[in-house]
C-alpha cells in the first residue's frame, strides 16, 4: 500500500507541475467550463420552456443531470482522453516498450500517468449544478441519498473507464482505432439529458447496451430521491462488471503486443 501511495504521490506531483508550467491555461479553463456549462443549461431551459416537465422530468431536476453529465465529462477531458487515448500511438510507434520496462502496473501507469487538473472547474461546475438541481426541485436528501449518491457517482466513472479502456485496446490488433472512442464519447454525450425523457428503443439501448442512465441518469436520480432499487443495484453491478472485463481485456491484449524490437 505504501508503495502504490508513493507512486500516486510521484504522479500527482508531476502532473502538477506539467500544469503549473502554463497557469494562464489553468485559469482559462475556468472560462471554458463556465461557457460549456451556460450552453448545457441553456439547452435545457429552451426544451423546458416549451415542453415543459418531460415525462416526469421537471427542469430542475434535469440540471442535476446535466451536473452529473459535466462531473463525468471533466474525468474522461482531465483523465481518460489524455493517457488512454495516447496509448494508441504508443503501440503504433513502439514507445510502449517503455511502458512495460517499468516496474509498475501497467495498466494502472497507462491510466493514470497524467492528469490534467484544469478539467477540475469541470467536476466543480458539475457538483454545483447537481446541487443547485437538488435544491430547486424541492428534494431533500438525506445522509443515506447522498452516500447512495457518492457510490453511484464513483461507480459511474468506473463504468466509462471500463468503457473506454476496452475501445482503446483495439489498438493492440488494428492499426487505428480512434474512431471507436470517439463512437463511445458520442454515445456517453446522451448522458446529458435524463434517458427517460427519450422513451422507446432508445432509452432501452442507452441503459442496458451502452450504460449511459447508469452513468449520469440514475445517480442524480438518487440524489433527488426518485432512483429505483434495480438502479441502484445495477450500478454498483454493472462497475465491477465493466472493470472485470477492462482487466481481462488488457491482459489479452498484453499477449497479442509486439513490441517494436520484435
């Protein structure tokens, strides 16, 4: 434990500095989260202004999810895009011998080598539009809906690793595989509005083939109060099963990797 603290210190730090290096681009990310986030928000309130509730839905409980929607797009912006999309060009050009010479978990160094913390006014903007969300609708949660809530929020940032970490080891068979990420990404961005609100087919799809109202629909749903059981359950399933299966993939995908001196 204690090493696995030290190296997660020795990163933490380097990303840091790397960050530091150009503050006036730290602070401009502020404005761009602020922008991001006035456009979400104004998308919504022009549906809401003449559609009024949407199957259920009121507006401000739809900010909530557009909050937890913000939360899981500043993970994938400071966290996934940067390290596991650069895996791809890794393996094409061979440096990801480097890698693997380490005396490190790979999977873990390739997942969290660094971090950019300017995607952090995302996670920020996003827990106060969830909380702004709350408060308007008139929810009030309690000790148990906020634990709930923090548990399927972490469970939900688990699921788009899983999701995205397997898309990006095809890169271990195919040349270029960029695109598939990007289809996952543009699935993930349905997330910005509650999947009940979509109905039919669709909403079946962004639930249980991409797990898109596990990822930002059911958890504001906990914290307003209104998640059902099986939503809750299957989150905290659906995690374990996501990551089970990464891991598994990665380490098939270790096997299939030639390296460039071979």
């Amino acid at each position: 434990m204690r090493r696995w603290t030290r190296i997660g210190r020795a990163l933490v730090r380097a990303s840091l500095q790397q960050d530091l290096e150009y503050r006036a681009n730290f602070l401009a990310g502020f404005g761009a989260t602020l922008a991001q986030a006035v456009w979400s928000v104004g998308v919504v309130a022009v549906i809401y202004h003449y559609a009024g509730a949407v199957r259920g839905w009121t507006y401000d409980q739809a900010l909530a999810v557009v909050g937890m929607f913000t939360i899981v797009n500043g993970f994938v912006e400071g966290v996934l895009r940067p390290n596991v999309q650069g895996l791809v060009q890794q393996v094409r050009d061979g440096t990801f011998d480097f890698v693997l010479v380490k005396p490190v978990d790979s999977q873990v160094l390739v997942s969290l080598r660094y971090v950019r913390f300017a995607q952090g006014w995302d996670v920020l903007a996003g827990l106060a539009l969830v909380g702004y969300g709350v408060a308007s609708s008139g929810a009030r949660p309690g000790v148990l809906e906020v634990a709930t809530f923090a548990t399927m929020l972490l469970a939900a940032l688990v699921m788009v690793y899983g999701l995205w970490l397997m898309s990006i080891t095809l890169s271990f068979w195919f040349v270029k595989v960029d695109n598939v990420v990007e289809v996952v990404q543009a699935g993930i961005e349905g997330g910005r509005y509650p999947v009940d609100a979509l109905g039919g087919w669709v909403r079946i799809v962004l639930t249980f083939v991409l797990p898109v109202g596990f990822i930002t629909t059911f958890p504001a749903s906990s914290v307003l109060g209104r998640a059902e059981p099986w939503q809750i359950v299957g989150s905290w399933g659906g995690a374990v099963l996501l990551f089970a299966l990464s891991r598994r993939t990665w380490r098939m995908a270790l096997r299939h990797y030639t390296s460039a001196s071979s």
